[in-house]
C-alpha cells in the first residue's frame, strides 16, 4: 500500500505548474436516441461544464459536442436546432 508521501511522487507536476500545460481539444460524441424528454437539461449541462473547462484553460475554446440522431422515433432535431 502506498503512503501518501509516494503517491505525490507519482504526480509527473504539480499543480502549480499545471497551466504550463496546453489545452487540449475535447471533442464529446453522443449517440442521441428518444432522449427528448432529458435533451434540453443535457446539452445546458454540457454547455456549462465545457465553459468552465475553457475557462480554467483545461481545453481549448473550439473544443465541441456533437450530437448523432441514433435513428430517433422522437424529435431531437427540433429541440437541438
């Protein structure tokens, strides 16, 4: 079991030094399949998750979220467009 001491070791930076890190793109692809009744709620969420990660330079501001229509029965498109 490792103690604390050598789990900080195993850190290749520390946080202090973690903005001399480049953002990195993040590029989220979710299948949308009859999720009308949560897509609206989800895709606010992700918005605001992605904003805080830009923010605090984790990824860069072109990183996106693409959504698939996975052969919906309902309508996704209206509700994303």
């Amino acid at each position: 079991m490792m103690n604390q001491h050598s789990i900080q070791e195993e850190i290749p930076f520390s946080p202090k030094d973690k903005k001399k890190i480049s953002p990195c793109y993040l590029y989220l692809v979710l299948p949308v399949y009859n999720e009308e009744e949560i897509l609206e709620e989800s895709i606010g969420i992700l918005q605001d998750y992605y904003a805080v990660l830009m923010q605090e330079g984790e990824i860069r501001e072109d990183s996106r979220v693409l959504l698939v229509d996975d052969e919906s029965e309902d309508r996704p498109w209206e509700i994303i467009s």
